[in-house]
C-alpha cells in the first residue's frame, strides 16, 4: 500500500497497520470485546451496589475479579507460548461469553445473589489471566516489525476509547432498559469477537511443549534474569505501575480536598487524563520509529513523573486539566514505548511469558494506590503525588546513567 502523501497524511499512520487482514480482524474484535467488557464492569458495580447496599461487598467482588488475575497470568503466559495463540483466544472467548450469558440469565430471573455474582467475578478473572497473555503475544505474531509499535498504540488508543463508550452505553442501558440488557449484550458481543477470530488466517507454528508448565514458567523467570535488557526493560515496567498509576484514584481527592471543585470537577479531571492517553497512543503510533529508541522510552518515563509533580503541586484549579493531558499522554506514550521495544527484542518462544510478567505487575497498582493513600495522610495529597512523580524521574536518570546499552537501544 502506498504511504499517503499529502499535506497531514503523518496523522493518518496511526490507521496504516489496519491494512494487515489480521490485525484488522483482531482489533475490530478487540473493540467489540473492550466496549462489552466496560459495559460488563460498570453494570456489575452497580448491580451489586444496588442489591448489598454495601462498598465491602463491591470491594470483594472486585477482589474475586482481581486476584485470579493475579494467581494464573504467569500460567497463561506459558500456555501462550504453548498453544496456537488464536485457538487459545477462542476458548477463552467462548467461556467469557458463557459465563455472561449465565450473569444475565440470573438478573433476569432475580437470583443473582452476592455469592452468586463474586464467582462470575472469579470466572471472568481467570479467563483473562489466559486471554491477556494470549492476546498481547498475537500482536508481533501478525504485525511486521516496522509497524509493530503503530499496532500497540493503536490498541492502547483503542483500551482507552472503550473506557469512555462501554460506561456511557452503560449508564445508557441501565436508566432505560435495566441492568439485565447490559449483560446480554456484553454476551452479545463475543458473536462478533469469536467471528474476527474465526476469519483470521494465520500459518501454523511449532510451539514448546516440552516440560510442564511449571517448569515454563520458571523458564522464562530465567530468561528475564539472564537477558540484561530485558530484565531493565521489565523492572522500569514497575515504576510508573507502582508510581504513577495511583494518580489517577487520587484525583477524587485533588477534586475534593485540594482544588474544591466537586464531582463536575473531578470528571473533567478524568476526562482530561483519558482524553492525553488517547493523544499519547496517536503520537507514538504517529512516530513509531522514535517508539523503538530506549533514549525515547526513558525520556517519556522521565516526562511521566515530571508532569505529575507539575500536576500535584499546581495550585490553580483551572490549570490542572491541561497538565492533566500532559500526564495521560505520557503514561500511555511511555507504556506503549516500553511494549514496542519488549515484544520487538523477545524471542517469540518466550513472548506470553515475559509479557505475563508484565501483567503480573498490574497487581501493583494496588498496592501503589495504597502507599500513596497512605503517604497522603501523613504529608498531604499534593506532597506524596510529588514524591511519586520524583521517583520516576530519579529512575529514569538512574537507568540512563548507568546503562549505555539501555541510551542506545534500538529495537
């Protein structure tokens, strides 16, 4: 295909990648499934909400969501590296959609009881803990290497569009038809995903089935360990999940304590973030060679924590949605970079492995949320945030001074 040439086409290369067959059947699939799941995720919040009356209760079922991911993504990375990754995707699919069709049968017919609903939660957890690793390592497999990092932002662009459709169709579908809809067409949805699935045409490959599980497992633990690149590009993964993601739980109290702007305020504040994710996603699609560079990916980490601290020490309401912009885009920007540059230097017999280590680290958001939680007690909001911010700027410039081969990396 040629390469448009005319004046502002450069905004158009993030769409290029979409003219590989089965990325296009993948991503199409992804859209449907991301915006279902959304739909899925704000309807079971409030369906428990609504039938507890209790935020421990909400707590819990998101805990039964939660911790499978936690226990079994190392066990879908090796499938993944295991399995054909397509077929594997259909079977996770196909149990995802069964799963929700039994929710919305049980809202339906009203026995949708709390202990009912946390084992769907622990169903649903399980089943991504397998598709997510899957997934991630189907990109490289049908994407070329030069439009590999195009193909990740395009699919960071994509996650952070459904966050803003799945919610509002919810909130749609709840005030005028009920919670019941909301589940049958997440159900609904999976049609169209295991249709994509079904039409992708990809050449067999030889997989590794020698040894268990377990033992894959901690195979590629060792790869991680042995690789030195791989094992930095891994551990900076951390920072900005431990770091930096809480910011986004701790706008509620920016919204309320430090810039008394109230719950008008505080969705705008989101909106903003959400709105530098999607441009952060377009800009590293836009200049994807730049992506593969380990120079650019420390500067954008860099970027991430300087933006925060500008963010958390601002002391004008009104400035704070611009900055907030800065800081959505350099978070998906530095995690898209951060992708491109792993998938592109791993071996594809150990991709599901090493990438479910990644989201293996997911779980430190957590645990990231609840130390700056806690740090805010103690010093205050705007402080702690800083601190953070300070952090991942001092782990980028600990990364570039002590590691030539991370500075002139080029994936």
């Amino acid at each position: 295909m040629d390469q448009p040439s005319f004046p502002g086409s450069r905004l158009l290369k993030p769409c290029l990648v979409l003219r590989h067959r089965n990325f296009r059947l993948l991503w199409t699939g992804s859209l449907i499934s991301n915006t279902g799941d959304w739909i899925d995720q704000l309807a079971l919040n409030w369906l428990v909400l609504e039938t507890t009356g209790s935020p421990a209760a909400l707590g819990l079922v998101n805990l039964c969501r939660g911790l499978p991911i936690l226990v079994f993504t190392l066990i879908g990375g090796a499938a993944a590296d295991r399995f054909e990754r397509r077929r594997l995707m259909l079977g996770t699919q196909t149990a995802a959609m069964i799963v929700a069709l039994i929710l919305a049968a049980m809202v339906y017919s009203g026995t949708a009881s709390l202990w009912a609903i946390a084992a769907v939660a622990t169903a649903r957890g399980t089943i991504v803990a397998f598709n997510l690793p899957a997934r991630h390592s189907l990109i490289s497999e049908i994407v070329p290497r030069d439009d590999l990092a195009r193909a990740i932002a395009l699919n960071s662009m994509t996650i952070n569009l459904t966050k803003v459709l799945g919610p509002l169709i919810a909130g749609l579908l709840i005030a005028s038809v009920g919670l019941a809809a909301c589940f049958f067409i997440n159900a609904l949805s999976f049609v169209g995903v295991l249709a994509c699935l079904a039409a992708m045409h990809i050449p067999p490959q030889v997989r590794e089935r020698s040894g268990s599980l377990g033992r894959n497992i901690v195979d590629g633990f060792a790869f991680i360990r042995d690789h030195t690149t791989i094992r930095i590009l891994v551990l900076v993964a951390l920072i900005p999940m431990f770091f930096g993601q809480p910011y986004i739980t701790m706008l509620a109290v920016f919204a309320i304590d430090v810039f008394k702007i109230g719950p008008d305020g505080l969705g705008l504040l989101i909106a903003s973030a959400a709105t530098g994710s999607m441009l952060g996603a377009l800009m590293v699609s836009t200049f994807a060679d730049m992506a593969r560079r380990g120079l650019t990916m420390l500067a954008l980490l860099a970027g991430y924590g300087t933006l925060l601290i500008c963010f958390s020490l601002n002391p004008v309401a009104p400035l704070a949605p611009f900055i907030l912009l800065g800081v959505g885009a350099m978070q998906i920007a530095y995690g898209a970079c951060n992708n491109t540059i792993l998938q592109l230097v791993v071996p594809d017999h150990v991709r599901g492995r090493v990438l479910s280590v990644l989201f293996l680290n997911r779980s430190l958001v957590s645990f990231g949320t609840a130390f700056v939680a806690t740090l805010s007690a103690v010093i205050g909001p705007q402080w702690s945030l800083a601190i953070s911010g300070a952090i991942m700027v001092l782990a980028a410039a600990l990364v570039f001074a002590r590691s030539p081969s991370m500075r002139s990396l080029r994936a």
